[in-house]
C-alpha cells in the first residue's frame, strides 16, 4: 500500500474527528441546517487537513499559495459533491427501509458524505494539489 494514502488516513483520522465534532456541534448543539453545519464543520476540518497533509502526508514543497488554492479547489468540489451524493443516499435509504427511523436521516447523510468525500479528497489533493512533490518522494 502507498505510505502517503496511510499517512493520509492518518491524518484523516485527526480531520475527521475535529470536522465531525464540529458538524455534529452546529447540526445538534446549535440547531444549525444541514448544509450550513457540514459547510462550517468541513471549513475548521480542511483547515487542520491542509497544513497535516502539506507537512505529514506529502511532505510538500510546493508554494503555500499555489498549493493553497489548488487545495481549497479540491476541498469545495468534494465538499459539494460528496455532501449532495451522502444526503441523496441518505434520503433514499430512509425513504425505502421502513425500519429505518426518518429523523436520523441528516445523521447518516453526514456518515455517508463523509465516507465519499474522504476517498474523494485524498484522490484530489494526490493527483492536483501534491502531485509532483509525493510522486518526488514515492
């Protein structure tokens, strides 16, 4: 297995457990939307995740400015598309299995957006963000 995709989940780990406890914050905690609690609890997220990932996962060289806006590309494309694919799986689940109780829905859309925006990521920041640097270093 490639050393930079374990040291991402590595760092994934530590991403994941600041920008879910931060959606979970604003979803529950402060009754903010769907949208507005993933959006805020991926930006705090993102923020750990790109100085971990520049300094741990690739071991970047790049510019932080070029690297910067190529990641926050990345970031708000797999944001976007990931948080949609999660509550649109979400809701359809909800939706076709009785069992399922329908107020846990916005729960598991953020599971599942998470799950698609993990693989997601790490395919964007090593093929876009870091790509010359970690193939530098493989």
């Amino acid at each position: 297995m490639n050393h930079s995709f374990i040291r991402f989940l590595l760092v994934g780990v530590i991403n994941t457990i600041v920008g879910l406890s931060a959606m979970y914050l604003f979803l529950h905690g402060f009754s903010l939307s769907y949208w507005a609690s993933t959006f805020i609890g991926n930006i705090i997220g993102a923020c750990v995740s790109y100085f971990l990932n520049r300094t741990f996962t690739f071991k970047s060289s790049a510019a932080v400015g070029k690297s910067m806006l190529r990641f926050s590309i990345v970031i708000l494309a797999c944001y976007f598309i990931s948080y949609y694919l999660g509550e649109k799986i979400a809701l359809y689940l909800f939706s076709q299995l009785s069992f399922l109780r329908e107020k846990y829905a916005q729960d598991a859309a953020v599971l599942f957006g998470t799950g698609i925006y993990t693989i997601s990521n790490y395919l964007g920041q090593r093929l876009f963000v870091f790509q010359k640097i970690e193939t530098e270093n493989t």
